[in-house]
C-alpha cells in the first residue's frame, strides 16, 4: 500500500519489474495526496484499498507493506505504528517523524508488542539533507522504543525524489528478508521502558494523593504524551 504526496493515483516510474521481480502487488488511492485529510481520507483509504486487495488476491498476510513518499512517508510510518496487525513493514521515502510523543503516540500495550517486529526501511537522497537529519531522529527513536529492525539507504546524487528501480528493489529486500528480534535484546529493552512508565506512574500517584491536582495534571499530561497507550488505562483511572 502505497500513500503518495500527489492527488492521481500512479505507479511510480521504473517500480514495474521490481515489483513485478519480487511478486509484490501496488496500490494506491486517488485524492490521497497531501491536500486531504490523513484522518477523514488518506489513513482509511490506505486501511480499505489493504482489505480489498487481500480480499481479491491469495496475499500472505505476513506480507502486507505500507509506504509512502514525502508527506505520504509520514502518513504511512502512522499507519504502521497505529495498526501493526495490518502492515507488517514500512518503506519510508523521504519522509519520516520520531515515534512517541504527542504528535505520534504510542498505541495500545498489545498493539505496540507487535510493532516492535516491524520491518523499517528508509530511503533518502544524499542531497534531501534536511530529511536525512530526521531520519536519523526517527530511527533513534524506534531503537529506543525497542524497534531494531530499521535499516537506512542513502540514494547517491539523489535530492528529495521518489525511490528509483535500485532503492526500491533494496527496500523490499529489506522487508521480505527481515530478521526477527532477539528476544534477550527486546526483553531487556521492554523492561526498561516498563520501569520508567511504573517510575512516573508512582509519582503521579503521589501527587495524586497528596492532593497536588496542577501538578498531577502537568504530569499526566507529560506521561500521556510520552507512553501513549503503554499508560492506558490507569493513566485514564487518573484523569477522572
């Protein structure tokens, strides 16, 4: 699933063999571009034109991708973070946001599990050097949310563009051959995050009865902002 910047629906020039060398089907809706609205239009699009090619075609399930370019890019790192259970690797082309904060919060506990076995590949020119530097964010910001899978490929000579054939073609080798976790890493690092989430909660807690309610406020909203759904529900407990 393809969620482009522009408003037609098209195949990006040169991704026909790849696509067709790898066996991947393309979709992508129209009037999706960045004009429209990611929550009215662009994410459902995205989610419905998945459920209709799985429905048309002997897809494995285990082989359902999301990608985008420029504004698309981020559209669909959303999408991959928001719904794990669909896409199982994201391709993002020049374009892409740090994970976990108000702006992209972390989903629900059970929801986020799955995400941290997501297959990440970003594709950038070496001339987009804006975006490499949020990249580079981005891609901290997966690690530290337990998301090693994510590799990077810098396109030589190429400036804020759509993937050629050669991009492309890594992209989805990327994505068809990534390696699961390992599962001492992972747990080590889920741990950590368990610890620090339980270390605010404790002082939320105490503010809260200590009857310090600006100040308990100020911290729910941080931790909400921060955690996401890892906080639900007892963050939710708190704020009624």
């Amino acid at each position: 699933m393809f969620v482009p910047p522009w408003e037609d629906a098209r195949l990006p020039s040169g991704w026909t063999p790849v696509l067709d060398r790898y066996g991947v089907i393309f979709v992508s809706a129209a009037r999706s571009g960045n004009d429209e609205s990611v929550f009215d239009r662009r994410e459902p699009l995205a989610l419905l034109a998945a459920h209709n090619a799985m429905q048309r075609y002997p897809v494995d399930p285990e082989r359902v991708y999301i990608g985008g370019f420029s504004g698309g890019a981020r559209v669909a790192l959303r999408l991959a973070l928001g719904y794990p259970d669909v896409f199982r690797g994201a391709v993002l082309n020049a374009g892409s946001d740090p994970i976990g904060d108000s702006q992209i919060p972390i989903p629900p506990r059970d929801l986020f599990l799955q995400f941290q076995s997501t297959h990440v590949a970003y594709v950038t020119g070496e001339g987009d050097t804006s975006q490499l530097n949020e990249d580079l964010s981005s891609m901290h910001s997966m690690k530290k949310w337990c998301v090693f899978d994510v590799q990077s490929h810098v396109v030589r000579s190429g400036g804020h563009e759509v993937a050629d054939s050669t991009a492309l073609a890594w992209a989805l080798n990327v994505l068809l051959h990534g390696a699961r976790p390992d599962p001492n890493k992972l747990g080590a690092c889920r741990l950590a995050i368990e610890e620090e989430l339980n270390i605010k909660m404790q002082e939320l807690d105490s503010l809260v009865a200590a009857r310090h309610d600006d100040e308990a406020q100020k911290l729910l909203l941080k931790i909400d902002g921060h955690f996401g759904g890892l906080a639900a529900p007892r963050s939710l407990e708190l704020a009624h």
